[in-house]
C-alpha cells in the first residue's frame, strides 16, 4: 500500500491511499469486461445501484456471469455477462463508447455540468508520482463545482481525502487539458483517452436512505 500526496488549487492537501488494481485476483468480472473492451479497441462505463465499495473494492457488483468463451461484437459478449440483470441496458455510442447501465440508477452527478475543470498542467512530469488514473478521478470529484452540487444535494461521501482502489500513481503517462462545459461523465470519458478500459459509478442508498456514490477507473491493459 502506498499514499500519494497531491495539492490542488494551493487549498488543501489530498490525500489518497492506494491498493493494487481494483478487484485484482477477487472480482474476475471486472477482468472479463476489461477483456472483452480491450479485444474490440473501445472503453466503457459501468453504473450501478449497490453499495459494495465499503472496503475501496468493489465486493457487491451487479449479477454477472463469468464467460468461459465468448464471441461477436462487445455488446453481445456484455449482454450475455449481464443476462441475470435485467436493469442492465448494454449500449455503444457511435465512437465506440459501451455504457454498461442500469436503467434506474439516478444519473443527476453524472449528467452535472461542469463549467471548467483543470487536469495536470503540461509540464507535470510524467515520472510525478501524482499523476496516475486515479488522481485524474480525483481531480473531478474535487472540483469545486462538483463538491457544492453533491453539497447541494446531499451525495456523500464528503470529505476531502478519498480511498480509490487502483493506480493513484504514474504509469508514464498524464491526463492534461483544461475542460469547459462538460458532464461529470464526459470528463471521466475524457480520462479514459489517456487510460482505456472503463469507469465505474457505484450509486448507495443506506439503510437510513442516506446517499453515496463511489468511483472507480478499471485499466483495460
């Protein structure tokens, strides 16, 4: 386990602890999908309603059937992974985007427009050990729009220190670019130009009906 320091806006310190790629050797399903997006050259989003990601993994995922083999196009190897969930719509955009989402889980952060968000500016070393695919989530969920939309509608967790399973730390490579006018899901899309495979939204609604949601970002190497 290593920690990863980041300063963002010269506010305040994050800090963010960070365990090995998320799942590895305990959740094969999010292989499977990584697998099946990596064979076809796209990346995809995951959005469910659970509340598994208790212990930073995501241990509660929605039903999904491991594929010894599977054949055809992404959308048809994925429908049959989620054959068990029937909230599970399985789509794909024109550019090759898969959305893996369940029909009722709520999607008002995700659709929240964000009028400017800065990544890693161009002269952030690539050897940083700050730079990583998890610190590029980090920088949209710290965003101060995003943090007083979530204030606003009471969307937990609130804290300035979040636990992402994952590479927090650099692989060579580094998510620039200042954004304007774009969706919660567009800048996490946008994330996945510099690391394919797939982001996941994890929607938890407590036993009190209290609210969380919970972000991840799955390597498809």
């Amino acid at each position: 386990m290593a920690s990863c320091r980041m300063t963002i806006a010269s506010v305040f310190v994050l800090l963010t602890v960070c365990v090995g790629q998320a799942g590895k050797g305990t959740v094969p399903e999010l292989f499977q999908i990584g697998r099946v997006l990596r064979a076809a050259h796209v990346s995809g989003a995951l959005a469910y309603s659970s509340c598994g990601f208790h212990k930073r993994v995501p241990d509660d995922l929605p039903p999904m059937r491991v594929l010894e083999h599977y054949s055809g196009s992404p959308i048809e190897a994925l429908m049959k992974m989620f054959a068990d969930d029937p909230r599970m719509l399985v789509t794909q955009e024109k550019g090759g985007m898969v959305r893996m989402m369940e029909t009722d889980v709520p999607t008002d952060l995700l659709s929240f427009k964000i009028h400017h968000l800065s990544f890693f500016p161009l002269d952030a070393a690539e050897s940083d050990a700050v730079h990583g695919s998890q610190m590029a989530v980090v920088a949209i969920l710290q965003n101060p729009e995003v943090k007083d939309f979530r204030k606003a509608h009471n969307i937990g967790p609130f804290a300035d220190a979040y636990m992402l399973p994952g590479n927090c730390c650099s692989s060579g490579r580094v998510v620039h670019g200042e954004l304007n006018d774009v969706t919660v899901s567009q800048a996490l899309d946008y994330v996945l130009q510099t690391y394919p495979g797939f982001w996941i939204y994890e929607n938890c609604v407590d036993e009190k009906g209290e609210r969380s949601v919970y972000f991840n970002l799955f390597e498809a190497l």
